[in-house]
C-alpha cells in the first residue's frame, strides 16, 4: 500500500523525510503553469473560437448510431472509426474513462441524460458516471464544475472529444487543476487513487509535467498493476521534450508500459503539428488540430492541443474493453502501436509507432 502525504512549503524545509515540490507541478499542455511547468497540455487551445451548441450532435452515418459533429468526418476517415466502430459495436458500453482534468460543464447538454423513442421503446442515456464517483479535489467537494480562467473549458473539451468515438462509455469527472491549468502533485495522485477505487477502466490525463514525479510514478504503477489503463498527452512545446508521465510510456519492461499510452498529435495530412513534442520517447500521435467539441455554457469550439489527441487514445481503449472475445494474448495499451498507421514517410521527426488506426486496432484485439 501507500500513503499520499501533503506538507506545506515550511513543513517540507523543516521535515527529514525527503519532499519533492508539489504545487502547480501539474498542468494542461495548452496553459503555461508554474512552480516545474506542468501543462494542461500548451498551445492555442481554441483556434477559431467558440459558437451555440444549436441543437447537439448529429447522427453520424458512417458509424453505428454513433454522434459526432459532421466537421469532425475527415478526423475520423483518417483513423478508421467508422469501420473501427462498426465492428466494436458496444460502443464502450460498461467502460468508465476517468477524465482527470479542470472539471467539466457538468450542465452542458452532451453531458446531461437524453432520451430517445415512446412509452416502452424510450431509450435514455447517461453520458456521465454515478455522482458519487465525482470529485473535485481542488475545492474539496463532489461537485467537479469547471471554473472560469486561462484553462477555462479544457476538461469539457477533452470529454467531448471521448463521447464521439465511444458514446456509450461512462465518463468520471475528476477536477484536479485550477483554473490556470496548473494542479498539485498530490491532487493528481488522489484522482488516480479514486479513479481506480470508483470503478474507472481507463485514465486520461490531458496534462504533464517537465520532471519525473517518484511519488505520482508509484500510484500509476499501482492503477497498472490494477488494470487500469492511462493515456497522457506529450505535451506541446513543440521540441523533444516529452512531457511526463507520456515520456515513460513508451517502455515496453515495465508492467505501467504495458498498460499506458503516450500521445503526440499530427495535423489532418499525418504531419506532425508544429506544437506536439516528438522524440524516441514518444508513443504514438493522433490528430490533433481544430477537433470541433464541446465547451462550456452549452458551446462548441475547435480544440487544438497534444490534450485533444489523448482522448481519441481513451476512447479507442474503451471501443475494445467494451468487447468480448478478445485474441489470446491481447495488450490493448501495446498492441495500440503495434496497429498503428506507419507515417515516418512522410515525417523526419521520431514520432514513435506512428498515427492511431483505431479499426486496424480494435482488430489486433478483437477475434
């Protein structure tokens, strides 16, 4: 077992036990963050702005009643979804994704139960886990609410991003970072802790830091040894800094390896974007630029950001745990990248085992 522990900055002068710094270590990619500068991921989050919701999703032919917004249609032709989905047909039903972030828009319609059909055929749908797996570890209460500021709207983003390629997934609202995108250590260690204890099957973790983290490191290794998969974001400077946790994932001897995806982003042509890090110690990338999702205030907006590549990574895991009868021997986290789509051709940078192909993986997986 283990214990996270909390000092303030005098205690931690004072103590003979050996402290690592702790506040704003951890932050999105797309927000500059203080004390180690950890990044909700970095970059111009919002690229053109956001508008109405006007009315939701729309069906989505190409897919199984699945929803997306039709700007999204050249995303998901360039990973395979509508074939990947077609034969992953649960659509992550019974899968839970712990979106550990800066809360989200918890009264954005994509968000609220919707019903379809009459009397005995009305079907309704819970886009969101059970209230009592919610938690906001910054405010200290089970109410996970985004919060205006410079992140503003980020972990509504990375979830609107998931609800597309898995409808049917659960997703569990985690707010560990403020409103300027940058969280504490120990907040982000408890989320995991609570996402593992509450039932999630995957993590995603759109935000990194720019140091290994010993204390952070052991809980993921306890979700790994739990069976919980975690995706990260690479981070988005632009260079080969691989942010971490995203820069270990990539090993291929360590248990938390075998269970963890490391995600950079490439533009709609598989080049990698000009903001997303790259390097021998990146995974695997996935589109990444002016993915059209949810804000909040019942909002729209094209997200960009090595955070809104993750998630495609997420949901593409809970497409094949929502599945029976899987290969013997299948490692969904591995054989991810083995399935991936080879773009080296047309990239002189390192980007790992190339471009996310979510129906090359889900046959890997699947028999």
């Amino acid at each position: 077992g283990f214990a996270i522990l909390g000092f303030s900055k005098e205690a931690g002068e004072l103590t003979t036990l050996s402290v690592q710094t702790n506040q704003n270590v951890l932050a999105n990619p797309e927000v500059s963050a203080q004390g180690n500068s950890a990044w909700a991921s970095g970059y111009s989050a919002w690229s053109s702005g956001y508008s109405a919701w006007a009315g939701g999703f729309s069906a989505w032919a190409g897919g199984v009643s699945a929803t997306t917004f039709p700007e999204n249609f050249g995303v998901w032709d360039q990973i395979d979804l509508p074939e990947a989905q077609g034969l992953a047909n649960n659509l992550g039903a019974g899968i839970t994704i712990a979106v550990i972030d800066t809360g989200i828009d918890l009264t954005h319609p994509a968000f609220m139960e919707s019903c379809t059909g009459k009397g005995k055929t009305l079907v309704c749908k819970k886009p969101l886990s059970g209230e009592n797996t919610w938690k906001d570890f910054i405010d200290g209460d089970l109410t996970p609410q985004e919060v205006p500021g410079a992140a503003y709207g980020h972990g509504t983003a990375v979830a609107g991003v998931i609800q597309q390629i898995a409808p049917n997934a659960k997703i569990m609202p985690l707010r560990v970072l403020g409103p300027d995108g940058s969280g504490d250590v120990s907040a982000v260690a408890q989320a995991i802790d609570w996402a593992v204890s509450h039932g999630a099957n995957v993590i995603n973790l759109s935000l990194g830091t720019n140091v290994y983290v010993a204390s952070l490191q052991a809980v993921l290794d306890y979700a790994a040894a739990q069976g919980v998969y975690v995706v990260a974001s690479s981070g988005n400077t632009g260079d080969e800094n691989v942010t971490y946790p995203a820069s270990v994932m990539a090993a291929t001897n360590t248990s938390f390896g075998t269970k963890s995806v490391g995600i950079g982003s490439v533009n709609a042509l598989d080049r990698k974007s000009s903001f997303s890090t790259y390097g021998s110690n990146l995974e695997m990338v996935a589109p990444g630029e002016a993915i059209k999702t949810t804000y909040p205030g019942s909002q729209v907006v094209l997200a960009t950001g090595t955070s809104f590549a993750a998630p495609m990574a997420s949901a593409a895991l809970a497409l094949t745990l929502g599945q029976p009868g899987w290969k013997s021997g299948a490692q969904p986290a591995r054989d991810m990248g083995s399935s991936a789509a080879n773009i080296s051709n047309l990239n002189s940078y390192a980007l790992g085992k190339g471009r996310l192909n979510v129906y090359a993986f889900v046959v890997s997986v699947l028999q």
